[in-house]
C-alpha cells in the first residue's frame, strides 16, 4: 500500500457506489471520483526520486526503488481506469440528450411502449395523445432515473449472483 489511509477511504467510497441506489448514486460517484483525483494526485507527487524515498523509508539499492516506481505506476494505471469506468458511468446518468431518451424509454418498454418518438414538441409514443407528451427536459430527465435504476437493479443481480455461485 502507498497511502493506506486514503487507499481505505478509496475502498469505503466504492462499496458505497457498488451499493447505491438511484437516489444517491450521482453523489457517489462525485464523491468517488474526488478521492480518486486526489489519490491519483498523490501518486503523481510519488513518481519522483525523492518522493519513494519518503514513502519507503530507506531505500537499500536501486531494484528497492524499481520496484516501487513499478508498483506506484502500476497505482496510477489502475486510477485512471478506474476514474474513466465512473467518470463514463456519471457521463450515463447525467448527459442524456433527447435521442437517447427516447432510446431509453424504447429499450425498456417505458409506460409498455416500445415506439416513443422525439417531435419537435417534445417526446411520445406514436399513438399518444397531447397530453401523453412530455417535455423534452422531463423526458432527459426520466431517462437519467431510468438509466440509474437500471445500473442500481444490474449491481444487485450482480452481487446476489456472486454470493449465490456454489
């Protein structure tokens, strides 16, 4: 570990976000991706000579500090992946344009339709009346919802699969 105490809030704030609900995931991820700034931070600060010095009290030969350049390279790769995985998970939930919305409501049979349409007054279903219409700001905006309530309903499967499996 190169900062146990950080790397253990890092593991904290994702069981946190692997167990979140549509209500708070957004915040989770915000919350996650700002320790994972600041970690990556850090690391960055390490890369330096005189930074794994520090960190590893005395070095005894130059394989010692390879060897810890390596590991904290091998810290700052998996950061970035990490950061881009709940960056583009974020992204998901919060940049939805009409388009997708629509997709959206289509794949998962939004109100049992599965032919929702953007018109220039907003988003239906084909056969909609006027009042079946939504705004295309209540339209985003429930495609966003959807979208979490769907990653939230995939991560529980997930979990109660995993714990299932003999």
């Amino acid at each position: 570990m190169v900062y146990p105490e950080l790397e253990e809030k890092l593991q904290h704030a994702r069981c946190l976000l692997e167990g979140a609900t549509s209500e708070n995931i957004i915040g989770l991820c915000k919350q996650y991706l700002a320790l994972l700034a600041e970690y990556r931070s850090r690391l960055y600060k390490l890369q330096g000579t005189s930074g794994i010095q520090q960190q590893s009290g005395s070095v005894s030969s130059g394989e010692d500090n390879s060897e810890t350049r390596k590991v904290v390279r091998a810290a700052i790769e998996n950061t970035t992946q990490e950061r881009n995985r709940t960056e583009t998970l974020l992204l998901s939930f919060t940049t939805v344009s009409a388009y997708e919305a629509v997709d959206t409501f289509n794949k998962l049979k939004y109100l049992g339709h599965v032919d929702w349409e953007l018109r220039a007054s907003g988003v239906k279903f084909s056969e909609g009346t006027a009042r079946d219409i939504l705004t295309i700001q209540e339209a985003v905006d429930i495609a966003g919802r959807l979208r979490r309530e769907v990653h939230v309903a995939a991560q529980a499967f997930e979990e109660v699969s995993n714990s299932v499996t003999p």
